[in-house]
C-alpha cells in the first residue's frame, strides 16, 4: 500500500464473468470485465483507495483469495457468478475472514429462474446489490467504503 492510499479492496468476480460483453448481453449488457474493473478502480480512488480486481472459473481460486484478503484488504466486493447458487465453501470463507463482504449481481436474480432466487452469500455478506447492471459494482465499492469509514 503507498502513503497515498487508505487501504485496499478486493474486487473478486467468479465463473463465466470474463465473457462479459459477449455472453448474454440481453442480461448482463455490453460492457466488458475490462471495462468494471476501470468503473471500480475509479470509484475506489475518488476515497484514496486501491483496488486489486481478480476473476476466476475456479471455486478454489476464489476461496484462496478471500483467505488472503483477511490480512491486506478491507474489504471484498465480490459477484460469485453461479457459485452464489452452489457454494458452501465460497460462504464459509467469506464468514471465516471476518472482512465486509458486499455481494453484487449484474442481473436481477429475482426475476431470472428460480434457482438464482437463493443465495447462500447473502447470509454471510454486509449488502447485497441486484438488478444494477455494471453500476452495482461502482454501488458495492462506495458502500464498503462507507462501511468501513471514508
Ligand atoms: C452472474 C452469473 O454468472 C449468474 O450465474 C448469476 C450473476 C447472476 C449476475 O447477475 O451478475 O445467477
């Protein structure tokens, strides 16, 4: 971290999430991951903060991450892709590092079929943010900064 910043966020994204722009754009819109991770970045600097911005198809690369964030991070914002729906493991670490975890989701899951109605990350995140579009992720970085104090 430089003396110029307040501290770090994680920005996680899981499966599928680097095909945004070209899968689904109906859903999930046009713009790129390339495109969130600038969004993202510029919402985090206008608080000081830095962001470290990961994607990953693989459930165990998202759990190392959230484990490694509990020491160099502030918080996570993470969209868990179809993981939400799944994964057991992905909540446990999420409650296991004790960090503010904001959940995003580009789609409104709740007007998509029904098994995107559950979430087991909801349980064990500080806010939830749907049916935003790419905006949800300039949303969840400016309300973990406000969570944790800037
Ligand atoms: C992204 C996915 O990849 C889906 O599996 C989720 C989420 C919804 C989104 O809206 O960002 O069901």
């Amino acid at each position: 971290m430089s003396e110029t910043t307040t501290g770090s966020i994680l920005v996680l994204n899981g499966p599928n999430l680097n095909l945004l722009g070209i899968r689904e754009p109906q859903t999930y819109g046009r713009e790129t991951l390339a495109d969130v991770e600038a969004l993202c970045r510029t919402a985090a600097a206008k608080a000081g903060y830095e962001v470290e911005f990961l994607q990953s198809n693989h459930e165990g690369v998202l759990i190392d991450a959230i484990h490694a964030a509990r020491t160099t991070m502030v918080g996570i914002v993470i969209n868990p892709g179809a993981f939400t729906h799944t994964s057991v493991a992905l909540a446990d670490a999420v409650s296991g590092v004790q960090l503010p975890v904001i959940e995003v989701h580009i789609s409104n899951v709740h007007q998509r079929e029904a098994f995107r109605h559950h979430s087991y990350i909801s349980a064990v995140a500080a806010s939830v943010i749907v049916g935003a579009g790419t905006n949800g992720y300039v949303l969840g970085v400016e309300q973990l900064i406000h969570l944790v104090g800037r």
